[in-house]
C-alpha cells in the first residue's frame, strides 16, 4: 500500500536517471584511475627508456674510448714497424715479426667475430626478453580490462538483482492494486534487458574487434621484426663473407709479397755469393801478379847474374869477334825489348783488372743497397697490408654500428607495435566514454521525459484541485476542511516539486563543475607532458651537440695523427735523400782521392821510368859490350819458356776481360733494377697517397651522410611532434567542441590557453629550426674547411712527390753523369797507360832497375789493398754487428712494449666486460624495480579521495531514502484521512500514462450529495474523488 502510493504519486526511492548517474560517476572515476595508472605507467617507460638510452650511451663512450685506444695502439705500433723498416732490420726479425703480427691480426679478428656474434646475440636476446614482457604487458592489460569489465556487469547485475528484489518486493507487498503496473513494468524491464543484451553483445564484439585489431598489429610487428632480423642477419652473413674473402685476399697478398721478400733475399744472396766470388777472384789474380812479380825479380837476378859472369869472362878472356858481338846484342835486345813489352802491357792489365775489380766491388755494394732498399719496400707492403687488415676490422665495427642500427629499427617497430596497443586502448576508451555520454544523452532524454511527465501531472492535479475548490465554494460549509487540506497538499507537493528540481539542479552543478575541473586537469596534464617533450627534445639537441663536437675532435685527431705521418714520411724522405747525398759525396771523395793517387802513381812512375831509363841506357851500353854467344842461346831459351808463360797470361786476359764484360753488364743491370727501383718507389709512394687520400674521402662520404641521416631523422622527429601537437589541438577544439554548450563560461580561458599553447609551440619551432639551420651551416662549413685542407694536404703532398721524382731524376742523371765522366776518365786512363807502355818500349834498356822498384811498388800495393780490403770488411763485419745488434734492441723493445701493450688492452677489455656486467646488473635492477614499484602518493590520495566521496554519497543516499520513506508514510496518512472524511470505500486508481485517466465511482454521501448537485444543477457535475497516479519510473540497469 505504501510502494503503490509513493510510486503513484511519482516520488520513487531511487530513480534510474540517478542510478545511471551514479553509474556514470563511478565508470568516469575508474576510467580516471586507469588514465593515472596509464600515465604511471608511460612515465616509467620513459624512464626506463632513459635508462636505457644513458646505458647505451655509456657503452657507446666505452666503445668509443676502446675503440680509440686500440687506434692509439695500431698508431704507436704503425710508428714502431715504420722506425722499424727505416733501420732495415734483418730479414728473418722481419719475418718473424710479420708472421707474429699476422697471428695476431688474426686471432684479434678471431676475437672481434666472437665478440660481435656474443653482442649480436645479447642484443637478440634482450630484444626476445623485451618483446616477451611487452606481450606479458598486454595480457596483463587485457585480463585488467577483462576483469574491469566483468566488474562492471557484476555490478550491473547486482544492481539488477537489487532492484529485482525490491520490485518483488513492492509487488508482492501490492499485488492486488499494482497489477497492471507489475505487467507494464515486467515488459518495460524485458525491452531494458534486451537493450542491455543488444548493448553488451555490441560491447563483446567491440572488444572482440579490438582484440583481433590487436592480436593483429601484435602479430604484424612480430613478422616485420623478424624480416629485420633475419634481413640483418642476411645481411651480416654477407658482410662477413666478403670480410672473410677480403681477409684471404689480404693474406694471399701477404704470402705473395713473402715469398717476393724471400726471392730478393735470395737474390741478395746471390749477389754477395757474386761479391764473395769476385773477392777470391781478385785475390787469385793478385796472387798470379805476386808470383808474376817474383819471376821477374828472379829474371832480373839471373840476368844480373848472366852480366856479371860475362863481365868476369871478358876481363879474363878478352873482346870477341867484332860481328858475333853485335849480332848477339842486337838479337838479345830485340828480344828484351819484346818481353818487356809484354811485361808492361800485363801490368797495365793487371791495374784495369784491379781497378775493373774495385769498379765490380763498388757495383755489387750499390746492388747490395739496392736489395736492401727493395727490403724496406717489402716491409712498407707489409705494413701497408697491416694497413688494410686495421681497415678491414673498421670495416667489421661500421658492421656492427649497422647492426646496432637495425636494433634501433627493430626497437622503434616495437615502440610502433606498443603505440599501436595504447591507440587500440584509447580507441576502447573513446568508444566507452562515447557509450557513457550517449547513455547519459539517453538518461537526460528519459530525465525530460519524465519532467514533463511530472508537470503534465503536476497541471492536472492543480486543474481538479481547482474544479474541487470551485466545487468547494458551491457545496456545504463542511467542505472547508477539504479545502484546507487540497492547500495543504498543493503547497507540499510545490514545496517537493521545488526541492526534486533544486537538487537535480545542485546534481547537474555538481556534474558540471566536476567535469570542469577534470577538462582543466587533463588539459593541464596534457600541457606538462608537451613541456616534458619539448624538455626532451632540447636535451636531445643538447646530446646531438655534444656528439658533433666529440665528432669534430675525433676528426682533427684524425688531421693531426695523418699530419704527423705525413710528418714523418717527409722526415724519412728527407733522411733518405741525405744518405743518398752522403753516399753520393763519399763516393765522389773516393773517386777524387783514386783519381789524385793514380795520377801521383802515374807522377812517381814518370820519374822512376826515367831515372831507370838512365840508368838502364848507361847498364846496356856497358852490357852491350860485354855480351857472348852463350848468353844469347841461354837467353833464347829463357825467353822461349817466356814466351809459352806470356801466351797463358794472355788467355787468363781474355778470361779475365771476359769477366769484366759480364760484371759490367751486371752492374748495368743493378743500376737499371736501382732506377726501376726508386721508380717502383715512388709509385708506391704515390700509389699510398692516393690510398690515403681516398680513404679520407670514404670517410668524409660516410661522415656526411651520416650526418644527413641524422638530419633527417630530426626533421621527422621534428615532425612527428608536430603531429603530436596538432593530434593535442585537435583532440582539445573537439573536447570544447562536444562541451561548448556546457563550457561557456571556461572557452575564453581555453581558447587563450591554447593560444598561448601555440604561441610556445611555434616559437619552440621556430628556435627549433634555427637550431637547425646554424647546426646544418656549422656542418657545412666545417665539412668545407676540411675537404678544402684535404684538397691543400693532397696538393702539397702531390707537389712533393713531384718534387721528389723531379730530384731522385735530377740525381739519377747527375749519377749518370759521373758514371760517364769515370768512363771517359778511365778511357783517357787508358789512353795513357798505351802511351806509357809504348814509352817503355822506345826505353826498354832501362828495365833492369825499373824492375826492382816496380817489384816493391807492386808489393806495396798489394799490401795497402789488403789493408783497405781487410778494414773495409772489419768496418763492414762491425756495421752488421751494430746494426744486428740494433735491431735485436729493437725486437725486444717492441716485444716488450706490444707485451704491455697487450696487457693494457687485456685490462681495458676485463674493465669493459666488468662494466658491462655492472649495467646489466643496473638495468635487471631497474626492471625489477619498475615491476615491483609503489604506488604514487597521488594514486593513493586520489583512491582515499574517491573512497571518501563514495561513502559520502552511500550516505546521502541513504538519507535521502529515509527521507523519503518519511514523506511516503506521510501521503499515505494524508489520503487515509481524506478516504476516511470523503469516502467510505475509497479506491485508489493507478495512472497509466498510455491511457486517458478514468474516473472511480464514489459510494456513500459523497454519492448521493452528487445526485442531488446533478438533480439542482444539471450541466454541473458532482463533487468526485479520483486518486490520480502517475507513471513509474523504476526501470532496470
């Protein structure tokens, strides 16, 4: 009796429009949670991803730092192998050291492989880890937004089994008088439940939708990540290869350039085999002129002999025969006449031969410097190989710069795939907020609804308590207590009427600043992230300034370390040139001082001759007299054996100068392979200048389009947060777009806020782009400082070598020239040699004397040649040894330092791995951290907050139902005691809204004073009673 009144009169407990209100509050709140707990939760992925980004920096410097040092390294071992050829070691230290260098490149590249194949699969692995706590993320988001949602239908189905219950409630307590209302209400709750039905089933399939999209984009970035990754690992796997046949390339030339070292050893081999052949040959043939020069003083002591017994023969016999004496004289000084002919023309043979042998000595040392200048040539190749083993492991780090790049592409796909995941969450949140605001839409649709229903109802009930106050004034004075009472009963049902509508107006403020203050929060949360971006933005700017600098620095050391080797390449040109000048004017001196001593010889030997011609006319002519036949035969015969010995030296001549011809044409050979030699040089030279000079360029290639590509990504990244921008604009004109009607009051506010938002934004763009420009204007012309110093040091270098070929010309025709000067000095030598011995045959009387003094000139000179032959080895067997010695020095020194060296790069690579060990330590850390991390203190505000404000307004509502529990005991009393004062049998009417409103019939007085009204007033109608009900409201969420 007491629901069908109180819903009679409209006055229900808790009306859907408010139940769906406080659903609509509480979805909003929950939503709010999730949008802080999302907001959390992107700002410890920034965070993380700082981390990240300081931890790759940190390995990048580490990297870097390694990186230089192992250059510094490659540079101070690259000086010692250059100091090293320079002081042209032995052959086989050189050797030993290549072949150590060589195992040692190749366990270093046996090292790096395994190196890079460990960090290429952390990095795979740490990608594996990370999508796999991406994907756990999205589960987990998924089951969160399960559960929300199971939450909810569980809410709403508790609400739906309260309020079934409460309905069961009311019509079980009021079946008799609500029946037509129960059925009305049972259809109106079954068209709510296949609306809520239909609802939930477009919810499923929304989410259903929305789960394949991301199951999806899920699915799509895993399959682009691993194209990356196996397209890297293509990619790799080619790189290597051609890094491999690079390598073999590389130590097949290696091999070829040893075994050329091993032939030009073998030639210098060789040629002192040759020199040590000429040596003994030209110690044979002084042997031959000592033994020569004996017989002749043996001859000059037998004819001394023969004189003095023919003197003693004609002081005791007497003169001969006048005719005999003059025919044995003349016969016998024919005869002496011819030998010492021949003895002269040998001698003068025997000095060409020695100074043949001197000139074939000479040729066999330029040779011997030529085989040596050939060493360093091969050791420069060798190092130049080393050179290109060196580019090769930069070659195998640009690999591995390239891998972290394709990382850093797999990582931006899967930033792509988790934007892709929150846009699929906002795109569910619009399509919830969209179903709150089209639910409340439809709320404030039935709230008018029902307004107006009330005032329809409000006006009828005032029209028949106007009809009965008029029917009051025409009836009995007993009718004034009903008067009364319809007063009453209108001013009270004003009175609520005013109340429902001043708090359903206070409820709508409430809303409407709540909604308010939650546009200002947002825009304002909106507003710090846009700063926080721009923060990033310029700290990023900052980081790139900083690596430009590194990278300008890293280039001027570059500069400075090519300067230095041009420096010391300069320096070694240099001091080559001066060695080759001090040769030069030692070999000049020599020449000076065989040339002055030669014509001293020739000097002394002039003189000598001719007081021996003297002495020699006046001995003859005293001999002459003395003579005998039996001299004569003795002499015959002596000179018949002569004669025989004088043919054999002279085929020992032809040899001899046969010898000559082939040493000669050797020596012409060695000055060739010398010139084609010093061309081979420079060639070379100029050949690793343009090396040089190209790689240079590769590498200013490779600097400026890294640059480029770093442009360009910050004009994307420019433009990606523009985009973003604009997506903000956007997203906050449709906000006060869809709220203008209800934001009237803040637009101003707004629209300045957002003016004031773009002002920043375009001037932060603006100072953006002049960034830009003054860093692209401070590439630029850096860039053009150093190819224009690239250009000058490629054109002083290109000059010098000219100018070195021009001198090494110069010098080569100033050799040449010298080399014709001494031909023709020696022709002119010659030339004199003849004339000499023609003299000597005009004065062949003059022999005997001349004989003994040549006999101890010649053993003069043997000796003084011996002496200088046996300095000259010992100053040749000490330079080995010094130099051995030297190099020996210098082996071990280097061994020495590579040993530190080594272990200094051991230690730096222990630190590395410790470093690294220590920031993997840091960041499973920081990811445990970040997994197990607190809850915000603004979280927890937030959640005491809403706890609070739902337990105020569980309260409210509970007073508000005791209020209206009162207000329904009071109607019911109310009509009682008018059904009791008007009516016997009253009945109560329920109105249905569907219906016109049908009247009650009255029984008792209240009918028969109508009869009678009717009866004294026919067109006047009769004082009745209709309890006039009102639809009900109560519908089902």
């Amino acid at each position: 009796m007491v629901d069908s009144a109180a819903t009679s009169n409209g006055y229900a407990t808790l009306t859907p429009d408010e139940v769906h209100h406080k659903m609509c509050k509480k979805i909003a709140q929950l939503t709010k949670v999730i949008f802080h707990l999302n907001s959390k939760n992107e700002e410890n992925e920034r965070l993380v991803q700082a981390h990240t980004k300081a931890y790759q920096r940190d390995i990048d410097t580490l990297t870097v730092e390694y990186n230089q040092r192992v250059a510094a390294l490659n540079n101070i071992v690259k000086q010692a192998k250059a100091h090293e050829e320079t002081l042209l070691g032995e052959v086989n230290s050189t050797k030993a050291i290549a072949g150590r260098e060589k195992d040692r490149a190749a366990e270093r590249l046996l090292s790096l492989e395994g190196e890079y194949s460990k960090a290429l699969k952390g990095q795979e692995d740490a990608f594996e880890n990370e999508l796999v706590n991406v994907l756990e993320r999205v589960r987990a988001m998924k089951s969160e937004h399960e559960k929300e949602s199971k939450a909810l239908t569980n809410s709403i189905d508790e609400l739906k089994r309260r309020h079934h219950a409460d309905a069961e409630a009311l019509s079980q307590s009021h079946e008799e008088e609500v029946s037509r209302l129960k059925s009305q209400s049972d259809s109106v709750a079954k068209e709510f439940e296949k609306q809520l039905l239909l609802e939930r089933e477009a919810h499923a399939e929304g989410l259903r939708r929305v789960e394949e999209e991301h199951g999806k984009a899920l699915a799509r970035a895993e399959r682009i990540s691993e194209e990356k990754a196996s397209e890297a690992e293509k990619r790799f796997q080619s790189e290597l290869l051609r890094a491999e046949e690079r390598v073999e390339a590389l130590r097949s030339e290696l091999a070829h350039r040893e075994d050329a070292l091993a032939s030009s050893r073998s030639e210098r081999e060789v040629s002192l085999k040759q020199l040590s052949e000429l040596q003994s040959q030209l110690s044979e043939k002084e042997a031959r002129v000592g033994e020569h020069e004996r017989e002749l003083v043996t001859l000059q002591n037998t004819i001394d002999q023969k004189v003095a017994s023919v003197r003693e023969k004609e002081e005791k016999g007497g003169p001969p025969s006048d005719l005999n004496a003059t025919v044995l004289e003349a016969h016998w000084s024919l005869r002496l006449r011819l030998e010492l002919e021949e003895r002269d023309e040998e001698l003068a043979r025997k000095v060409s031969e020695v100074e043949a042998l001197t000139r074939a000595m000479r040729d066999a040392q330029t040779a011997i410097k030529g085989k040596e200048n050939e060493l360093v040539e091969a050791s420069a190749e060798n190092a130049r190989l080393k050179g290109d083993l060196g580019r090769s492991e930069g070659r195998l780090r640009s690999l591995e710069t390239e891998m972290g790049e394709e990382n850093q592409a797999l990582r931006s796909a899967l930033d792509l795939a988790r934007a892709e995941a929150r846009r699929v969450d906002a795109e569910w949140q619009e399509r919830a907020k969209a179903a709150a605001s089209n639910s409340k839409a439809e709320m404030g649709e039935l709230k008018r609804g029902h307004g107006r229903e009330l005032e329809d109802t409000a006006r009828r009930f005032e029209d028949e308590i106007a009809t009965y106050e008029k029917e009051a004034t025409t009836s009995v004075s007993g009718q004034s207590v009903a008067s009364q009472a319809l007063r009453k009963a209108k001013q009270e049902s004003e009175e609520r009427l005013e109340e429902l509508q001043r708090t359903e107006l206070d409820t709508k403020a409430e809303d409407h600043e709540q909604e308010k203050k939650t546009m200002k929060r947002d825009f304002e949360m909106k507003l710090e992230g846009a700063r926080t971006e721009l923060q990033e933005e310029a700290d990023r700017r900052r980081a790139l300034a900083e690596e430009w600098q590194a990278e300008r620095k890293r280039l001027e050391k570059t500069i400075a370390t090519a300067e230095r080797s041009k420096q010391n390449l300069e320096a070694g040109v240099a001091e080559l040139e001066e060695r080759l000048l001090a040769k030069d004017a030692e070999l000049e001196r020599r020449a000076a001082a065989n040339r002055m001593a030669i014509a001293e010889r020739g000097r002394q030997f002039e003189t000598e001759l001719k007081h021996r011609l003297k002495e020699a006319e006046e001995g003859l002519l005293r001999a002459e007299e003395l003579r005998r036949f039996e001299m004569l035969q003795e002499k015959e015969k002596r000179i018949d054996g002569l004669s025989s010995e004088i043919r054999l030296l002279r085929e020992e001549l032809g040899s001899l100068q046969k010898e000559l011809a082939i040493q000669k044409r050797r020596g012409e050979e060695v000055v060739e392979a010398t010139k084609m030699g010093a061309k081979d040089r420079a060639e070379l030279l100029k050949r690793q200048m343009a090396e040089r000079l190209c790689s240079m360029e590769s590498d200013m290639r490779s600097e400026r389009e890294r640059w480029t590509q770093e442009r360009q990504q910050l004009m994307e990244e420019h433009k990606a947060k523009a985009e973003r921008a604009e997506a903000i604009h956007r997203q906050v004109e449709e906000v006060e777009s869809t709220r203008e009607e209800e934001m009237k009051k803040r637009e101003e506010v707004l629209e300045a806020e957002s003016a004031r938002y773009t002002r920043e934004l375009e001037q932060k763009q603006a100072r953006h782009e002049v960034a830009l420009r003054r860093l692209k204007e401070e590439h630029e012309a850096g860039t053009k400082a150093l190819r224009e110093k690239i250009e000058k040091v490629r054109r002083t270098l290109e000059s010098r070598v000219e100018e070195m070929q021009e001198s090494k010309k110069r010098r080569e025709d100033e050799l040449q020239l010298n080399l014709d000067e001494a031909k023709h000095a020696l022709l002119e030598l010659n030339r004199k040699v003849d004339a000499q011995s023609r003299d000597i045959t005009n004065k062949d009387t003059r022999l005997e004397h001349l004989s003994s003094r040549l006999a101890e000139e010649t053993t003069a000179l043997r000796q003084q040649l011996q002496r200088e032959v046996e300095e000259h080895r010992h100053e040749l067997r000490e330079a080995s040894e010094a130099r051995k010695e030297e190099v020996d020095d210098l082996i071990n020194e280097h061994r020495r330092v590579m040993k530190a060296r080594d272990e200094v790069a051991r230690q730096t690579e222990e630190e590395h791995n410790k470093r690294v060990l220590q920031l993997d330590s840091r960041v499973e850390e920081l990811i445990r951290m970040y997994d197990n991390r607190p809850s915000r203190e603004e979280d927890v505000v937030r959640i005491d907050h809403l706890t609070e404000e739902l337990k105020r307004l569980n309260n409210s509502y509970e007073e508000l139902a005791e209020r209206m529990k009162v207000y329904k005991l009071e109607l019911i009393n109310r009509e009682q005691n008018y059904n009791k004062v008007f009516g016997a049998n009253p009945t109560i009417g329920v109105y249905n809204p569907l219906k016109e409103p049908l009247a009650a019939p009255l029984g008792g007085r209240a009918a028969e004073k109508q009869q009678q009204q009717q009866n004294r007033k026919p067109s006047a109608a009769g004082p009745t009673r209709k309890t006039l009900g009102k639809k009900s409201a109560t519908m089902d969420v």
